[in-house]
C-alpha cells in the first residue's frame, strides 16, 4: 500500500463537514479509519472464535407462550425496514423496494399492507439514494400507514493505494457509500428518531430489510423479547447448503456471541466458514432492539463502534477500470457482541425470504409463494417438491431489465419443479410448466422459445 506523507484523515473529515454528516457521523469514520491505518484488516480468525451449539439459543416453537404478552405490548413496538438498497447487484437503478415482486405489488407497497393489517408503527431508514423516490412513491400510494423516516449516513470512499479520499468529478456521488446496515443505531440516535419514538411510547424495535417479505412483528418473539427484558436479540436460522455465504453466529472467548460476516473471515479459513455443520446458524438479518437500553448505551459511550468490515470495490461499480477503493461498512447484528445479555432465536425459514438476485425473484413470484390475507408471503402448500434450486444464465437472466423480457407474459409454474437450470438465451411464454429436475439450453445464436401450454418434465436443448 503506498501512502502519502500527508494524513489524508482530516481533509476526509472536512468532507464530510461539507456533506453536512452530523458529528457523530464523522467521529465514527475517524475512529475506522485509524483502525484502518493502524492494518485493521475486521478479518475474525477461527482461533478466536467457537461454533454455537442449539442449547446456547433459544427455539422459535417453544416461544408461543410469550404470544399474549407480546400482544399486549404490541403498541410499545416499532418496525424499522432497511430501505436504502438500490440493488445494484440486479441491474436496478432506483429504490430495490419499488420493484415489482409478487402480485403486481412492490416490496413497498406488500410491507404497506402488512402493517396496516397488523397495525404496527413503521420507520424507514432510507440512504441517500432511495429517500427522494421512496416519499413519491408514499405520497403516490395514499396508505393510512405514516411512516417515521430517518436517513442512513455516508462515509467517502477511501483508495486503496493511498487512503485519500476518492476523487471522480464525472460523477461526485460515487466518491460515498452507505456504511452498511450497522449505521442503523447511530443514524436513529443522530436523526433524533430514538428519542421521538421514546417520547411516543415505543421501546421495542424489530429490524429487517425492505426486501424480506417472510419479516413480520411477530407476537411470540416480542413477547419473550420484552418480558425477558433483553437488550438485544437475533433470529438466526439453520444453514443450508444455499447459506454458506452469510454471516453465520460463533461465541467469544468471553461468552458473548459474535457475527462473522464471509468479508470478515480470512482467506485461508473459508472452508470452515462454509462448513455448515461447524457453524450451523446464520444470521437473518432480523434483529430485536431495545430502545432505552440504546439510548443508555449511547448516551455512555457516544460512539457505537461495530466490528469493522472493509469492502474492497471499483470506484465506479460499472467500471471495473475504475481505481479500486475501500468501502467502511457494518453489519448490524454485529452488535450482539457489544450488549451484555443479548439473546439469539432459531427460526424457521418462513422469517427469511429474500430478493438479492434474479433467481430469487423467479421464486417469489412463481405459484410456489402466495401472498396471503395480511400480506405476508407464504410457501404454498400446493407444492409437491420440498426445496427448489434455480440456475439462471447471468448473461441473460442477471439484470432486471433482461430477466422482465424473457418472462414477459408470466413466470412458469414452478410448484412440481425441484431443479431449473437455464444456460443460454431463452423465453418463456405463458402458462409454462416445470416439472421435477430440467435443464434448458439454448445452443443457437439466434433466441429460443419455450411456447405456451408447454410442460417440460426432462432436459431440453434448442
């Protein structure tokens, strides 16, 4: 790494005074940043850390007792989704919550009808890139629902040759990032949202991201959560072959839990990383917090310092030319490190149905999930197969605007399907059916097409 004479920290913090980041905001990057410096790398070794055995959390089917006080308590609860994401990694260029998912309805719209049928507060942290497009869309919808809206922060993007700021004038909002999800707990206690829930009552807050439908308030887990009077709690669930990339759960040295997210574990140590049965639990992404414990722990310490995870990326993501930069970022469930007492939930997969690819979006919208009466997405039980694995073509099926114009006229049924693989440019025409394991292929230069009606139960090549 080559560094300059001079310490690139304070023009960055200058920066970020122009940016109009509040203090704590910049208090924050600096301390990451003399990490950083120091050859911080937030990489977590195995020698460090030791799996999690299912008596250390608690079970999701033994909590239903809890129901009827976390009904009670119900008005003391928040829900804050995640809505910063532009899902770039799909080839999106706005808000991924106002993608159409399931039904004709966005993200956006189903988390609406979820929380006007349960009759929960909602808040959304929205970044820099979705807050002016997510209110248009609000204001467009005329939902009962108000939510509470605060802003994510930023950090600038840090070169990896020389730790400067990154400079590119031919589009100056690349030089920032998101800090991740992590950033939720400062952004709340800067915006001043943690004491205007306060003051309104709300102590409890379930966190989750705009584009996991299967996160729902549930009674059960606010319940324990709250006459547990636990600080912190994390859903995780059982890893699977699918979830070797996610951030799995270990425990410290000390006793406390820790989250190791894949950009945290070294190189070397990847294999144990995957090894589902070592580390048998993975992070949902749907945390549990309370909110005056929060308030308590910021006004103390003034700075919540999550493990620090440092993404190498392009400048410019459409560039892979472009200099390469460090991003800071955060994991929120980091945090159950930090609070003395927290808690993890195993639950079942229903809590955790993400969109980050196409394939997913396949899934959700095929007949193999239903939206039901209060908007949440649910595995129909008309499927005959258990699990489904699909492979789609990334040169065909990996952007958005691809992958709409080969399913134009609808996704096929996929409830009798148990594997789809798809190499090579094909469309599908409506009323298609996927029965048991198939592979299509289209070895042709020119498009194929896999006409109406058609029920494909075996390998087919163009």
């Amino acid at each position: 790494m080559k560094r300059t004479d001079k310490n690139p920290l304070p023009a960055l913090i200058e920066k970020m005074r122009a940016r109009g980041l509040p203090r704590i905001a910049i208090e924050t990057f600096s301390r990451y940043y003399e990490q950083i410096v120091s050859g911080e790398t937030g990489l977590i070794k195995d020698a460090d850390i030791r799996p999690v055995s299912p008596l250390e959390i608690e079970q999701f089917k033994t909590l239903e007792a809890f129901a009827p006080y976390g009904k009670k308590v119900f008005t003391k609860a928040v829900r804050i989704v995640l809505n910063g994401g532009l899902g770039t990694s799909m080839g999106l260029s706005g808000p991924k919550s106002l993608l159409l998912v399931k039904d004709g309805l966005s993200f956006l719209e189903i988390l609406f009808k979820q929380v006007e049928y349960q009759k929960c507060r909602l808040a959304l942290m929205n970044s820099f890139n979705t807050d002016r497009e997510t209110r248009r869309a609000i204001a467009a919808m005329a939902s009962p629902v108000q939510p509470f809206i605060f802003l994510q922060h930023q950090f600038p993007k840090i070169l990896k040759e020389t730790l400067e700021g990154a400079f590119w004038p031919e589009n100056p909002a690349l030089e920032w990032n998101p800090p991740g999800h992590g950033n939720v707990y400062t952004a709340l206690w800067a915006s001043g949202m943690l004491d205007e829930l306060l003051k309104d009552g709300i102590e409890y807050a379930f966190i989750s991201n705009s584009d996991n439908l299967g996160a729902v308030l549930d009674p059960s887990l606010l319940g324990f959560f709250a006459k547990k009077a636990l600080p912190f709690m994390m859903e995780v669930a059982e890893r699977t072959p699918a979830d070797i990339k996610g951030g799995h759960l270990a425990k410290r040295k000390d006793g406390r839990f820790i989250l190791r997210e894949a950009a945290q574990c070294p190189e070397s140590e990847l294999a144990a990383f995957r090894d589902i049965q070592y580390y048998r639990y993975f992070n949902t992404n749907n945390i549990w917090i309370n909110l005056r414990f929060l308030k308590d722990f910021m006004k103390k310490e003034r700075v919540l310092l999550l493990p620090l995870i440092l993404n190498e990326k392009s400048l410019d993501p459409r560039d892979d030319q472009s200099p390469r930069v460090f991003q800071v970022e955060s994991a929120m469930g980091a945090a159950i490190s930090l609070f003395q007492g927290a808690a993890a939930v195993c639950v079942p997969k229903s809590r955790m149905v993400p969109v980050k690819k196409c394939s997913d979006l396949l899934h959700v919208r095929s007949d193999r999930y239903l939206l039901s009466e209060d908007a949440r997405l649910v595995a129909n039980p008309s499927c005959k197969t258990k699990t489904l694995t699909l492979d789609l073509d990334s040169r065909y099926f990996g952007k958005i605007d691809d992958f709409e114009s080969r399913f134009e006229s609808g996704v096929p049924s996929l409830l009798e399907c148990e594997c789809l693989k798809i190499l090579g440019d094909v469309r599908f025409e409506k009323d298609v059916k996927i029965v048991g394991r198939v592979r299509i292929e289209n070895q042709q230069s020119r498009q194929a097409v896999v006409k109406s009606g058609r029920v494909v139960n075996q390998d087919l090549i163009f």
